[in-house]
C-alpha cells in the first residue's frame, strides 16, 4: 500500500442531535492534512484527527502508511472518502480472532474471505454496521 489519506464520515444508527447548521470543509483543508498527519502514524501504521462530533455522526481525516487492522462496529455505517494515494479495501468476510476494543467495536490482525477493491483518489465507500472491514 502507499501512502493514503481519507475523509471518514461516521454515522450511528441511533437518533440523536443534528448539527444546526451545514458544515463544509474545502478541498485545500482536507489535503493540509496529510503533513499533520504524516508524523503521527502509529504502530498500526495510521493517524487520525477528528474534525468534527454530532453525537449521532462525526468526521474524521485518517492518514494510512501501510495494511492495518481489521475492524467491525456493530451499530455505526462508515463512509470513506479517498482524497490521495491508493489502498486495498477488504470487506466482508469473518475476523479469526476477533477481540472487543470498545463497546460495539472489534478488531482483527485480518479478515478471512471478504472482496478486496482497489481504492484511489475521488472514491467513496459505504460500510454498513456489522461489516468487517480492512484498510
């Protein structure tokens, strides 16, 4: 995988508070965000900054160096939005050896079977809850 940054929209199946107001962010303010992300990469080869919370949806810029950790949420979609670079999406499937990292979330070091995808800048993807998913 090379270098890949991506605006993450994630939305809860719950009701609660809408924004009062649209928000919009520019594209020369999303693509700022891969200089302040690129020396917080953690071990798992990814940084992330929240942009902004709802309470019932939220946004975040993630910044990927490499393959990460599989990822289930029980009651929250994800909406991935490539703004750079290139990454191999699985989704689907099962997680051996899944464990609980949060309330209504779990991860994996991979996923068994799913669909692999090649992502690149301008896609976007829609993973409902209950979907694995790797990145």
């Amino acid at each position: 995988m090379k270098s890949f940054v991506i605006l993450v929209g994630l939305a809860l199946s719950a009701a609660a508070a809408s924004p009062e107001s649209g928000q919009i962010w520019k594209s020369s303010q999303l693509q700022g965000y891969a200089n302040v992300l690129h020396p917080k990469i953690d071990a798992h080869k990814i940084a992330v900054e929240p942009i902004a919370n709802w309470g019932n949806h939220r946004m975040m810029v993630a910044h990927r160096e490499g393959d990460g950790q599989a990822e289930w949420h029980e009651r929250q979609a994800d909406i991935l939005v490539a703004q750079s670079g290139e990454a191999t999406l699985v989704m689907g499937g099962t997680m051996p050896g899944s464990h609980k990292t949060e309330p209504g979330e779990m991860r994996s070091a991979t996923i068994a079977g799913g669909t692999r995808q090649t992502l690149t800048a301008g896609d976007i993807v829609h993973i409902p809850a209950r979907t694995p998913v790797n990145l």
